[in-house]
C-alpha cells in the first residue's frame, strides 16, 4: 500500500511520535471500537499494558497519560491542550475517565489499570501494547494488541505493516519501491521526484487539497519555531533543562544584519531546531516529520532555505516537502522509522536525509543528486544510538536535531554545488545498511534508557 507524504508529516504532540502519538492513537481506536462493538454499558474496567521500550520508557515519554487520554477519544491532531490537561486532572482527582469521546465513564486509576512490563517484549515489536476491557463482573469483554513501529504508526495484532497508511486503496501512477526505481521513473517521464510524488498523491487529493495540506505542514512547523522562540523556563520531567531557543533568538536578533561571524547562520539554524525539540518535549505541537524525536530536523532546515536563501517561494517549501517525502517512504518501506528498532539513526538519521534531499531539490539539484545528498544525510548518521537520559526525549534528543539539521545543509550542498549526482553508495544501499545495522544493535541502545548516555551521565 502507498504511504502518502500526509502520512509521514502529521500534526501531533510532543515528546514521542513512538510512545506518545503511538499510544494515544492505539487507544483511541480500541476506545472506539468498544463504542462501536456497543460493549459500554457492560464495561466495568479498562487495562492497557505496555511493553518493551514502551515500558522502559513510558513515564518519560507520557506513554501512561497518551493510554488515558487515546481512551478518552482524543487524538493527536486534534488535541488541545486544555482538555488534555482537564482529563487528567478529572483521573487523578476522581479517578473517572470518559470513554471513546462520549459521556460513558468508568473508573481508572492509572496504578492499578496501566502495567508496565519491564523485562517483557512482545514478539512482533519492541513498542508493544496490550489492551483489555472487564465488564463489570470481571469477565472479559475484549482484548487487543498493537504496535507502534515508529512515526505515529501503529498496527494491531493480525494487520501487517502496509496497513498503515490511511489512503485509500487504489492504484498510483508511479509506484516505487526503491530509489532505483524513483530514479528510473524520473528518466523515463522526464519528472522530478516532487512532481512524480504529486502525481502519485494525485490519487487521493486534488492539487489544491495537495497544496493545502502541505501548507497546512509548514504552517505548524512555523508555529512550533516561534513558540520555541518565544517561551522560556524548565523542561518538565525532573532534568531541569532549561529552555534556551528564547535568549538564543534575542541574541542572534541583536546581531544585526551584517553578522561579523560567518557561520552565524548554522547558529540560526541551530536556533531553529533546539525551538521545535523544546516544544515537543514541552508536550506541544509538532508535525512529526518522520518522528517527534526529529521533529526539528526539517523545520530547521526549511527555515533555513525560507529565510536565509536568495530566492525562496512557498511553492519551494512544497517541492521540499514532496521530495523528503519520497525518500521518508523508502527507510519507511526498507527499514523503520522507529528508534525502538533503529535506534536514533532510525528518527534523526532518517530525517536529516530527508532534508538534505528536500533541500538539494529547491536548491536546483537533479533527481541523482537529490539522492547523493539523501545518502550522505544518512551515511554519516550510521550507528547512531537512541539513550535518552530518564526516558525523556531532551537529552541528548534537542541538540541532536540541531546537529541533523547542520549534516542535512552540508550534505545538499555537497551533492549540488561540489557534485554531479555520481557516487559510489547508493541510497539504498545505505537504508539497507542502516537496517542492518539496527538489527545488530544492542537493545540496550535503542530506546530503552538502560544504554549510553542514560546510565553514564549521573541523575542530578
């Protein structure tokens, strides 16, 4: 099944695209079934259970509040902060919650109803979750599984991975599969990657729906950035990291607009990044572009092409988006977008490719090195480990994203302005790499705060 762009960049809430977005939406949907299935005036009881990384680092990443308020008939698009805040303060307090968005509730207390199992996996991924519905004698009235395999995607038990899309099933003109393929399309129709991708979306939307709905992404993306520049204080979660976009931007804005440094304009980018990673892991809006964790990756690096680069237009922020599409579905396809298989080389290694080749396309680069510039964001990414520290995507996870963005810009502009498209790795030989290279990775390293940095930097 196609993954459409709108699939890869959602409008979602921080801190995790994987244990936050993942959960909530899994919940959600057993919710509704429940609703659907007419089993509410029988149910009594509502268990979620989370396993592997979702267990390891459930706490951290709002993993428990995601399963109440995905029970509650939220959904991370939609939510707005308010009446998150207001479902859990109603559980805490008086231990009710509202089912599947109606007025049915039952009661839920997080310690007895939500069980993390620590030393537990389940089989088919390391995000796993299991949800049961009791009725009110105790007898059960449903019980599902599900996965979330990185991006906000998830899966249940008995689906398959190509159900993750939400377009509908019907054929697309150019079908691709790798960036070999992408690339043989090209030749043959004579069609950049963004235009062959807009045909393809084509399918499903009109090209004002397209265009919306890709101006609809960089509008939030925007938003993330200036609320990031705008807002101050401590992170929650107990680390104690203070927000630092804020003085970032007034300092940058003192500068003038002659900057003696040459490089300060890596420290706009910078700048960028660090904005939307404080916001994720605030728990604010984001577009996960393709993870939360990487969520400033390619804001960073479009604020960069829409405010620092001659020449830029919306309809540049468009191609851009298209094109990281495109290579977004490849590592969705061949590889995964999950940090919990991939480690970090999965969510900020994945994103920074993207970026480079959604910025070598505006930058006037050909197909071939739009995916020179995709293997090199990705190349010098290899073995990256995913080891927040307590669980929470902040450290190293913020200044992560500054360092993707800064590899994606070198790695466009290698590929366009010191290349002709000819390399010796190809892009998918470098997706298989990393693939492989997430397999052979210990779990300790890979979502799971029992790795690297988590265990070495001492909890203050």
């Amino acid at each position: 099944m196609y993954v459409s762009v709108f699939d890869l960049f959602k409008v979602g809430i921080g801190p995790s695209s994987s244990h936050t977005v993942g959960p909530m939406k899994a919940a959600q949907i057993f919710a509704q079934r429940l609703v659907d299935e007419g089993h509410l005036e029988k149910l009594g009881m509502v268990q979620a259970h989370l396993f592997g990384s979702l267990a390891l680092t459930g706490k951290g990443h709002a993993t428990d509040s995601a399963v109440i308020w995905g029970l509650a008939g939220e959904m991370p698009a939609t939510a707005q902060s308010e009446n998150l805040a207001r479902i859990l303060d109603r559980v805490q307090k008086e231990h009710r919650l509202p089912i599947g968005g109606t007025d049915h509730e039952i009661e839920f207390l997080p310690d007895r109803d939500i069980f993390f199992h620590y030393n537990e996996v389940l089989p088919q991924h390391p995000n796993g979750m299991k949800f049961v519905a009791l009725d009110k004698n105790g007898l059960p009235l449903s019980m599902e599984s599900a996965f979330s395999v990185g991006g906000g995607f998830v899966i249940f038990e008995g689906e398959d991975q190509a159900q993750t899309s939400t377009s509908p099933k019907v054929e697309i003109p150019f079908p691709f599969t790798t960036a070999a393929e992408l690339l043989e399309i090209g030749i043959r129709e004579k069609k950049s990657i963004a235009a062959i991708v807009r045909e393809n979306e084509r399918a499903f939307r009109t090209d004002a729906e397209i265009d919306a709905g890709l101006d609809r992404i960089w509008e939030v993306m925007q938003s993330s950035v200036d609320r990031g520049c705008r807002t101050e204080g401590i992170l929650p979660g107990g680390l104690n990291v203070k927000r630092r976009a804020a003085s970032m931007c007034r300092t940058l804005m003192t500068s003038g607009p002659r900057p003696i440094d040459p490089l300060q304009s890596l420290d706009w980018v910078s700048l960028f990044a660090l904005a939307v990673n404080e916001e994720n892991a605030a728990g604010g809006q984001v577009v996960t572009a393709p993870t939360n964790g990487a969520a400033g990756v390619i804001p960073a690096v479009i604020a960069y092409y829409k405010r620092l680069l001659a020449g830029a237009t919306q309809e540049g922020v468009r191609t851009f988006l298209l094109t990281a599409g495109a290579i977004g579905m490849l590592y969705k396809r061949n590889a995964s977008l999950s940090a919990a298989e991939m480690g970090c080389q999965g969510e900020v290694g994945v994103a920074c490719s993207m970026a480079a080749g959604g910025l070598a396309a505006v930058m006037g680069g050909s197909n071939e090195q739009i995916e020179n510039a995709a293997e090199i964001g990705m190349e010098h990414n290899l073995g990256l480990t995913c080891d927040p520290i307590k669980g929470l995507v902040q450290v190293p996870c913020i200044e992560r994203n500054t360092m993707g963005a800064a590899k994606a810009i070198n790695a466009a502009r290698l590929a366009v302005l010191h290349g002709d498209g000819t390399h010796r790795v190809s892009l998918d030989r470098v997706i298989e790499t990393m693939r492989q290279t997430g397999v052979d990775m210990q779990v300790k390293y890979k979502e799971t705060s029992i790795g690297g940095l988590a265990v070495n930097v001492v909890d203050c």
